[in-house]
C-alpha cells in the first residue's frame, strides 16, 4: 500500500477538510508511489485521514480525493462527475444558457479538473497529477454524463509545469470543435473560440454579473475597460445601451468583440473598440474630460504570488481611481478583481481607498462573485477567486 504519513500535529487543516497537503507536512511516504497515484494519508499517529493524489513535483504534494477510506476507482470518478453534472441540471431545465462549467475542480471533489460546456461541446483542462492520471476515465463520464459532440482539451496552463506536466491541447473524444462555438447566454450570443481563446474560451465565472450589467444599461454610456471578446459590453448592447466602448490590448479579442457585436445588433457604429492599454487610455479620456454612466472594470488578475500582491493592491487603486472621476453623477461602477490572492476584504479597502482620492461618494449596490457553476468549497476558501463591487456615485 501507498501511504503519505504527515509530520506530527499536521492533521489540522485535513480534519478541518481542506484537501491539500503541502510538502512540509509530510513526515514520510511509503510505497514508491508515482505522480498522480493513490495514497492513503495518515496522521502522525497511524490514524487514516482519507485517500488522495500523489503528487511528488507539486509543494501540494497531495489532493485528497475523499477524507474517507473509499477504494478511488472508475466507480469513484463515475459518481464524481455525474454528481458534479446532475447539479446543473438547473442550467439545461432554464435553457436560458448553453455555456456553463460542468466540473470545478476542489468544489466538485475532482482537484485539477475545470470542465465547460459550450454548446455541443466540452472543454478540459486538467491541471494536477491526479486529474491526469484519470484523464481517461474522466472523459468518458463527461460523455457519458453529459453527451456531447466532442470533448478538447485546453491543458496548456503554466501550473501544469509546477507538476511536472507538459503543456496538452487537442481533441480527446468525440469532433474537433468548430474555430467557433456559438453559445447563448441569458439571450446574448456569443462566439468562443475554443482553440485559442483563454481559459477554456470565455469568462463563464461572469455570467451572472454580465446580466446585471444588462438589467442596469438600457440608455447608458458604457466604458467596458478590459474587455476580451466583448463579454459585459455586448450584453450591454443587448439592452439598448446608447453606446459601447470596448478597451483592450488585444487586437485578437476585440476583432470578436466587433463580431459578437453585430452577432446582437445591426447597430454596430454605437460600439467602438479601442486597441490600448487601460491604464492609458483611462487617463486621455480623463484629459479629454470624456465621461461615462457606467464603467466595467474587469481586469486580468494582477496578482499570482504574495510577493506581487502590494503591487497589484497600487494597480487596482489606479484603475479604479481613474474610472471613479470618469463617471457622471449617479454613474454605476462595476470593478472586479480575479486574483485569489486579493481577498474581498483588502479589495474593498482598495476601492475604497480610491474613492478617497477620488473624492466621491458612493454606495455599494451588490456585492458581486463568480457565477453558481463557479462553487467553491466550503472549507477550501481559495476557490472564492473573483470578488467584484456595484457601486453607484452619489
Ligand atoms: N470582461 C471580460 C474578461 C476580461 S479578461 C469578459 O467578460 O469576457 C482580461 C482582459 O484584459 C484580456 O482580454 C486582456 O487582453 C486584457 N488586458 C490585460 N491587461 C490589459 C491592459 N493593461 N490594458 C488593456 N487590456 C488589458
């Protein structure tokens, strides 16, 4: 038998049923086990805690599957994935959005596994050691689940490396999707871009704050800063927003965002996409003295590492500050941050902070996060990842 034994007193945040072991807690490993093999875990004291993965190259040097004595097998894989499947099952009885995250990873019992549907199709990334050794078994529950045309992956994610994994993408089941995946979301069409785009497409984690952005746009000026292919301001554009500025770096993702555009409206010529960078293109609208009724902060997550998160904190407050004197009087705020790291308690201070400078009042409408297909765990608090804030300017 394959057995992980953990340093003395190191069984805390395991009886809490957090599912990571970090390398320091380990005392000793018994049986050779290879990368992403089964292991049972035990405290100091020979008590069994669960069954996890192996993972020899990761500081998480174990995920744990179950804090039980279960057998991990394609029986287990099976009900993992038909639970995490049949608890969306909200999304296909509504049909109001055929784009939604099938698996998430730790919330769904499946580490290193993230799986979206688009459509006909599903789209895979497994980041840990585990998910790949089971990558086989997976597939075919996702199929057989959720059945679908095709299933690709889009493992090429730097935290593989931290596992010694190599980058993947290509098809693993089923039809090559098409360059574009059509999907509908609460009425708003998209295309996806399955192939190149990021994370497995699109920004699912958003969709419920994109409908909000929607419930609130009817009439407004909108500034969709960090915009990607579109997403908050095509939705904007869906409910007769009188006008759309869409800010990006990304030439590649504006082009589709002209395109989901016109996908929506014959009214393209009230969008405009500008091709820059936010932080400049923030400051000549506010030399210019242009202004906005409602601003979409969106940002790429500015932090991947503790060490970063004092800089990221300062990128933040310039954003929002800048977008805050950009706005009208009762204009509407809508600015998220994405890093797991950025807890929503030092993301208020942030905002906050830049309504001081700002020297404006406002109220907070909503506090906002990742959509409900986006779970996190209970008692794994890194899965809250996107925290946003719905502010209006008095
Ligand atoms: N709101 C989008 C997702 C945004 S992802 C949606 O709902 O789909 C973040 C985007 O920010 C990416 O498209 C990336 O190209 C862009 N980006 C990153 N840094 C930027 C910068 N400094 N200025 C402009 N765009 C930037």
């Amino acid at each position: 038998m394959k057995v992980v034994t953990l340093q003395n007193k190191r069984e805390y945040s395991i009886l809490r049923r957090h599912p990571w072991i970090f390398s320091g807690a380990v005392a000793t490993v018994e049986g050779d086990p290879c990368a992403g093999d089964t292991v049972q875990v035990k405290a100091a004291d020979g008590t069994l805690l669960g069954m996890g993965a192996y993972s020899p190259e990761s500081q998480i040097r174990v995920r744990l599957w179950t804090f039980e004595a279960s057998e991990i097998d394609t029986t287990f894989i099976n009900s993992r994935i038909a639970q995490a499947i049949s608890g969306r099952s909200i999304f296909l009885a509504e049909g109001a959005t055929n784009a939604f995250r099938l698996v998430n990873a730790e919330a769904d019992g499946i580490p290193g596994l993230i799986a979206d549907r688009y459509g006909e199709w599903i789209v895979c990334q497994f980041t840990t050691a585990g998910a790949e050794r089971w990558k086989k078994e997976i597939v075919e529950a996702l199929q057989r689940y959720s059945p679908c045309k095709g299933v690709y992956e889009r493992s090429d994610l730097d935290v593989r490396t931290r596992e010694g994994l190599p980058p993947l993408m290509g098809v693993l089941a089923g039809e090559a999707p098409p360059e574009r995946i059509e999907i509908v979301e609460n009425g708003t069409r998209y295309y996806v871009d399955v192939l190149q785009g990021h994370k497995t497409g699109f920004y699912l984690d958003q969709r419920d704050n994109r409908a909000m952005v929607k419930r609130y746009a009817n009439g407004l000026d909108v500034l969709n800063a960090f915009s990607y292919t579109g997403g908050f301001g095509v939705a904007a554009v869906t409910s007769a927003a009188a006008s759309v500025t869409h800010v990006d770096l990304s030439e590649p993702s504006l082009a589709l965002a002209r395109e989901n555009t016109a996908l929506n409206t014959c009214h393209v010529e009230e969008s405009t996409f500008i091709c820059g960078n936010v932080f400049e293109v923030l400051r000549s609208f506010r030399d210019a003295a242009k202004t906005f009724d409602m601003i979409i902060l969106d940002p790429p997550k500015f932090a991947d590492s503790k060490g970063s998160l004092m800089k990221a904190a300062r990128g933040y407050k310039d954003i929002n500050l800048l977008a805050m004197k950009l706005l009208r009087p009762g204009g509407l705020l809508a600015t998220f941050s994405c890093s797991g790291l950025m807890t929503s308690d030092l993301f208020d201070k942030v905002v906050s902070d830049a309504a001081v400078d700002a020297k404006r009042d406002f109220q907070v409408l909503k506090r906002l996060q990742q959509a409900e297909d986006h779970p996190e765990g209970l008692c794994f608090p890194e899965g809250l990842y996107l925290k946003g804030l719905f502010c209006r300017v008095m």
